[in-house]
C-alpha cells in the first residue's frame, strides 16, 4: 500500500512533462483506424535532464513500425523481428553526426537545446475495446525493462490507443471508463491516473482516438498517467530520413541477389563519405579473378540517383592488421572512377546496380587491353 500512497501524493513537478510531434499523433491515430485488431509502434525521441526536477522532459519525435513479422491480434501485439533495431541504429547513428556540426558551426561554444542522444522512450499501441489502462502484463513488461541496465532505459512510456464511439465516450467520460477488473488485477500492478487529461483526436461525427500517456521509471515504479502537450512538427528536430536499404528491403535482398550471381561477394557499410548528413550506404563488391574491389555508393534515396564509384585495388585486402577495418581500409586506398568512366545512358530508378557495374567493368577491361 506503500506504494500506491506514494504514486498518489506524487507532486506534478516531479512528473517529466512529455511532448510529442503531431507527426507521431498523425501516426497513432493512422494506425488505430487501420487495424481492428492491436497493433503499434516504437517511440523514439530524448529524454533531457532538467536541473531541480527528478525525471527527465521526453520529446517523442517520431515513431517506428515493426516489418511485416509483426503479430497483431485481438488482445495480443507483438512487435516483430529486428528491423526496428536496424531503423533506430540508423537514426542514431545519422543524429550523432548531425550533433556533431550542429557543435562545429555553433561559434559561441554554447550547447544547443537538442544536443542530446536519440533515444528509444517506449511504444505505443492499440487496446482492444476502450481499455485506457495499462494491463497488469505492461506493467510487468515495463518493470522488466527498465530494472535491465544492460539493455532497458532509466524511463518508459506507454501510450495506449483507444477507438471510441462519440456517444460510448460522453456515456464513459461520466466515470464508466473501461479498466481491468479488480479481481484480475494485483494491487501492486493498478496504475495511477491522476488527474491527467488524454489526447482526444475526432475522426468523424461518429468516431474518435482517445491517447492515453502513461509512465514508469526507476524512480516511479508504477504506472502514472500524464498529460501530454502536442507540438507543431516545426518546433521540434527532424530526424534523418530513412535509408533505402532499410525502407526497402525486398530491393535491397533483389540487388545483392543479382549481383552474387554475377560472381560478386558483397559487403554493406554505412559510412561518411562527404562529412554532410545523411551517411551513404556504400557496397563494396569483390570477384575472386578480379584485381580489383568496386565500392558503389548510394545515397539514402536510392534509386534516385546514379551511385558514385570508387576503385581499389585487391592487394588492399592483403596483409590485413588483426584489429584494423576493412572498410576504412578499402576506402583509403580507393580512387574515384573518372567520370568518362561512367555510361553515356542515363540513370532511372529501373535500373540496378549491376547495370552500373557491368558497364564500370566493360570499361575498365577495355582499358586494360589498350
């Protein structure tokens, strides 16, 4: 009961204020009306200290969504494989250079607001019915989580999703909101709601989303709800967009497809390769009989536009330090390909990387027999 008193008596400004972008509301309430059964997404965003208060303001800047090994059921959601680990490392990643020249060009030597990690905050996801609560399954989830100092996070939101007749909610706003029965649920796993206010987001003139804000951290080991502030996309940070190696991973499997078959053993790296954000995915492709290594570079809104080429010579894969990286090593030794190198046609988005590549190779077996 300790507990419970304590979450109860919790001053507001020990609370962390939470603020998202209408893009992640958009997203939520997109969602919602899609599937009938649960689903859901990741949250992503930072989570900034404040001097004098305890926990941390979160701004949830975007979302990510699970790949189509997601389990979505009536009562049960499951998020999928790893390609939102693969999406948030990019994201990451991609910031981290972004903070760097936000410091390079910032010549007052002052922090700016947003110089802080991109972090994972939590998820959201669709109740079945109008269940605003979280189940005592989250709670044990998010204790899970966050007691994990390997891999959880000091704090956690859960938002919950709710889609609403506009006359069931007028009947439920009188004091019949939809939670889990007393009986079901153990007493160290009921939330507290406070006097914290949902987002409400009309649909139509029959329907509309109801998003409730929950949150549980080290310190605050219960759920608690809080009232969310909605942000114009404009005030807060855009991420960087998403590469096409991972916004289109049955082109990415198609291209490599394609170009082991014509003999080539293919390696993938994200790298900066012109000190501007975003990182370019770069391929470095190798053929057994070949004296030379191909490293084909795409930026993130391939096929949009031609790749670059840069050649190496195979003997850069000789005598390799134990501990050095291969890539960096290829690149150094690397040259650009001569633009009267390239092919006289021009670049579409139906065109593949091996098109490019046969041509490179055709000119540079020309070369060598003159």
């Amino acid at each position: 009961m300790f507990l419970r008193r304590f979450a109860r008596n919790l001053d507001p400004a020990n609370l962390p204020r939470v603020t998202f972008a209408q893009r992640v509301i958009d997203k939520i309430v997109a969602n919602a009306l899609i599937y009938e059964t649960e689903t859901g997404e990741s949250l992503i965003g930072f989570a900034l200290r404040q001097e004098a208060r305890p926990e941390p303001d979160l701004y949830v800047l975007d979302t990510i969504a699970p790949d189509a090994s997601a389990v979505r059921a009536s009562t049960y959601f499951e998020q999928g494989d790893d390609l939102q680990g693969d999406i948030f490392n990019w994201l990451y990643d991609n910031w981290e250079s972004i903070r760097l020249r936000m410091r390079t060009i910032n010549s007052d030597g002052a922090l700016p607001k947003w110089d802080a990690p991109l972090c994972y905050l939590g998820d959201w996801h669709k109740h079945p019915g109008t269940l605003v609560e979280p189940s005592w399954g989250d709670t044990a989830t998010a204790r899970q989580h966050i007691n994990d100092r390997r891999a959880g996070t000091p704090q956690l939101l859960v938002v919950l999703a709710t889609l609403w007749e506009r006359t069931s909610f007028e009947s439920a706003a009188s004091g019949e909101l939809a939670t889990e029965s007393d009986e079901e649920t153990p007493e160290e796993f009921k939330p507290e709601s406070g006097d914290a206010q949902p987002i409400l987001v009309p649909v139509d003139d029959h329907w509309l989303v109801r998003i409730d804000v929950w949150y549980m951290s080290r310190s605050i080991r219960r759920f608690t709800r809080l009232t969310p502030t909605v942000a114009p996309n404009a005030d807060l940070p855009d991420l960087p967009p998403l590469s096409w190696h991972l916004a289109q991973p049955e082109r990415l499997r198609s291209e490599v497809e394609s170009l082991n078959q014509a003999g080539y053993a293919v390696s993938l790296e994200q790298y900066d390769t012109d000190r501007v954000p975003p990182l370019e995915i770069c391929l470095s492709l190798a053929k057994r009989d070949s004296q030379h290594v191909i490293i084909a570079i795409t930026e993130p809104d391939y096929p949009a536009h031609m790749p670059r080429i840069r050649l190496t010579s195979i003997s850069a894969l000789r005598d390799l330090p134990e501990d050095s990286n291969l890539f960096d090593r290829l690149w150094n030794a690397s040259q650009p390909l001569p633009q009267s190198a390239y092919p006289l046609w021009s670049w579409t988005h139906n065109h593949r990387l091996i098109d490019l590549v046969r041509e490179v190779e055709a000119h540079l077996a020309e070369r060598k027999t003159t």
